[in-house]
C-alpha cells in the first residue's frame, strides 16, 4: 500500500549558500572587531588625558604654593629674584618651618626632554650663599637632582602683571645690564601668568597666580 503523503529527499545548503553564509558572518566580524577598537582606543586617550590632566594640576599646585611663599623684597635687599625663558622659570622662595628661623632657597622649574620637572636648592639664611644657588641655577650647575612633574610639555612663556598690563619677564641668559633694569620691574609685579605648550594640543594651557605681598 502506497504512503499518503509522498516521502521527499533531505536538502542541505549548498556550496554557494555556505560562502554566503560566511562572507556575512565576517563583515560582522570585522565591524565588530573595529568598534570594540575605537573603543578600546577611545579608552586608551581618555585615560592618557585625565592622566596628564592630573599631573598638570598638581604641577600648578606646586607652583601656586611656591608663588605664595616668593621672597619678598625686603628680604633679599634688591636682589634678582625671578627669570625665566622658553624652558625655565627661576625664582627666590621663603622655607618656614616650625621652631626655626626662616630660611631661603632657590626653586628652578624646567622643561627638558619633554618632561616639567622641580628642583629646590639647599634653604640658607646668609645671602651670599643664595648668591651662589642663583649663580649655580642660572648656569645649570647645580647638582640637586629634581622632581619629575609632568611629561609630555613641549615650552613654557612666563609673563608679569604690572601697572595694568602684562610685562616680559627677564630671561635667564640676559645680560646683567638688562637684569638690573628689570629686577624692580619684578619686585613689583602684581600677578605672574604661566604658559605650558603640551604635546599635542592645539594651544597652551595658561594659568595665573598673585605675587602676594611686595
């Protein structure tokens, strides 16, 4: 007796239906890959920015403490005090410490190999031996290993407020002449703005301080 229903052949896919089949699962594949990079990517930046980000803020910390305690004039009867250039921002600052006399010590801020670093001299009371920290600072001399702030800073522009505008600070390699004409200038500044060019941003991050009392 024959069936009802007649029985039919089991098809599978064919070659052509496979390759497709394939073709589709890889472009998903590679489009899926390439989001989860971007992602991954867009992390990486995210964190390298917050990371920079972080350091440079505590770099202007440092810097914004330092500024709060300059050397007044008084102190260094009319002494250099404060120079500065495209790498380096030089300048005179007062060491309190509890129970003791104050003390002063030359702080260099300086860009080298891309790295912001700090170095504070030995603090003294006697002048002609901050004369001699100047003089070393000045000429790089100085053996005082510094503190590594901040990589990734290409220059710096150090400018003072003063009588209502913003004035050139004196730089490290001027002449004498030029110092002395330039240091009364200094004493009296009122504001101090800092310029730090970071590798790969379009411009400068800039922040200014108080010179605080004269």
């Amino acid at each position: 007796m024959a069936p009802a229903y007649p029985l039919r052949r089991a098809r599978g896919f064919t070659l052509i239906e496979l390759l497709v089949a394939v073709a589709v699962l890889a472009i998903v594949a590679v489009l899926g890959w390439r989001g989860l990079d971007g992602i991954v990517r867009s992390r990486q930046a995210l964190t390298e920015q917050m990371e920079q980000t972080r350091g440079i803020q505590l770099a202007l910390a440092q810097l914004q403490s330092d500024m709060e305690h300059r050397a007044v004039r008084k102190q260094l009867r009319s002494r250099e005090t404060l120079a500065a250039d495209s790498d380096r921002m030089i300048f005179v600052r007062t060491v309190l410490a509890e129970s003791e006399p104050s003390r002063l010590q030359v702080v260099t801020y300086r860009i080298r190999d891309g790295v912001l670093t700090r170095r504070e001299s030995r603090a003294v009371r006697d002048l002609l031996q901050l004369d001699a920290l100047w003089a070393a600072a000045i000429s790089d001399s100085d053996a005082t290993p510094g503190v590594a702030l901040q990589s990734g800073v290409e220059s710096m522009a150090v400018r003072g407020w003063r009588d209502g505008g913003w004035q050139a600070v004196t730089g490290v390699q001027s002449s004498q002449e030029q110092k002395a004409a330039a240091n009364t200038a200094v004493q009296d500044l009122d504001g101090l703005e800092l310029s730090l060019q970071l590798q790969g941003q379009a411009g400068p991050l800039v922040k200014a301080f108080l010179m605080g009392e004269k």
